[in-house]
C-alpha cells in the first residue's frame, strides 16, 4: 500500500482549505445581493401590512409602490433631516445613539379611499430577543390604523402571539394622546383591559414580559416622535 508522507497531506490539507474557503467566500458574494433583495421586500411586506395591505414576494414591491407615496426622516425635534433614505435606517443602529442623534423614518401611504396613512418603525426587547415592527397613525396623528409586530426569537404560542391578528386588531382605532393632547403610548394590560379605555389592550395570557416589553417598545419608539406627531397636528 502506498504511503503518503506528512508533508504531502500537510500540503494537500493546506489546498483544500483554501479551495474550500474560496467556494465559500464567492457563493456568499453571489447570493448577498439576492439576500438582500429578500430582505427589502421583507420590509416592504411588513410596511403595507401595518395599512391593512395585505402581500407576498411576488407583489410586495409593485403595491409598495403603488400605497407608499412618500418617505422621509424627521429627528426628534421634529424636523426633516435631510440626505437619508427612510428606507434604508436602521432602527437597532438608531436606538442605540442618543436621542438627538436619532434617525427616525416615516412612511406615508395613500389608500385606494384617499385616506392618508403615516408609518413609523419599532423596536424593542421581549423575553428573549429583539421584537420590532410597524404602527401606522390616520391624519390626525393620534388614532392608530393598524400595526405589523414580528421577532426574532419569542416562544411559540406565548410570545410569539405578537405576531397574531388577535392581538394585533386590538391596537385598532386606540389613541396615543389623551384628549387633553399628552402623550399616552398603548398599555398592554395583564389580564383584561378596560373595554372603555382608548389606549389599552389585552396582554397574552402567560406571557407578561414579552407583553410589557412591546408595551415599552410602543412608548420608547412612538414618543420619539412626539414633536413631530404634535407638528403635524397643528
């Protein structure tokens, strides 16, 4: 039987790990542009969806066109920052700067009926990761038309009841201002909320943390754009 020495599989083993490493590093370079397609229309999905748009990766990008007339930034003073793209903010980058230096989209859409419809992204910490998403206000920047929740990591059939239409049809028609023109956010309610209330909601049963988490999310998130919301009210 023939015997190869230590050199040769040295060399050998050297060659294939590079070869291999190579195969590797140009399969990434070719499919990151196709991941990041996915990606966008991801976003643009979640987008519509918070306008009751309801779409998948065949039509996302053609109704995200036709429902999303305008995009801006705004900082949280309330004013337009100019040269950023909204869609291209990252909030998880955002988050982490301070508030003045905050970055903070808006995305407007116009619905078949002609009602105007303004989008602001979330993020926040449930019980085990990152939860996030969108809630779109009507025109008069205090009546919430309807929200996309998702996460990374929340627990089946707990948790992860974020992303049901249960739970999110609550936050249909609740106010983020109280009458008297505070800032209110939404409270998600251990148990049962006031039927009467205008910003509560039912949390998920067994659930509490990732309950309180989006709750912190929606006010951390939403009164980051106070001066704005307040702006446009007048």
């Amino acid at each position: 039987m023939k015997s190869f020495s230590n050199t040769y599989i040295f060399i050998f083993s050297t060659v294939m790990v590079i070869l291999v490493a190579a195969i590797l590093s140009s399969a990434a370079m070719i499919l990151q542009p196709l991941q990041q397609k996915n990606i966008e229309i991801e976003q643009k999905k979640k987008i519509l969806a918070s306008i009751q748009i309801v779409s998948d990766a065949s039509n996302a990008e053609s109704l995200y066109d036709k429902f999303i007339k305008e995009t801006y930034v705004v900082n949280t003073k309330g004013d337009i920052v100019e040269g950023v793209d909204a869609f291209k903010v990252n909030m998880k980058d955002e988050l982490r700067k301070s508030e003045e230096e905050r970055n903070l989209p808006v995305f407007i859409g116009i619905l078949d009926d002609g009602t105007k419809e303004y989008v602001l992204p979330v993020r926040g910490i449930g019980l085990w990761g990152a939860i996030f998403g969108y809630v779109s206000l009507n025109d008069d920047f205090v009546t919430i038309f309807g929200t996309d929740f998702d996460h990374d990591s929340e627990t089946p059939g707990l948790g992860s009841e974020i992303t049901t239409s249960w739970f999110q049809d609550q936050f249909r028609g609740k106010k983020i201002f109280s009458t008297e023109g505070k800032f209110t956010s939404i409270e998600v309610v251990k148990g049962k909320a006031d039927p009467n209330s205008l910003n509560q909601v039912d949390g998920i049963s067994g659930s509490t943390l990732t309950s309180k988490g989006l709750e912190y999310m929606l006010y951390d998130c939403l009164s980051s754009y106070e001066a704005y919301l307040k702006k446009q009210m007048n």
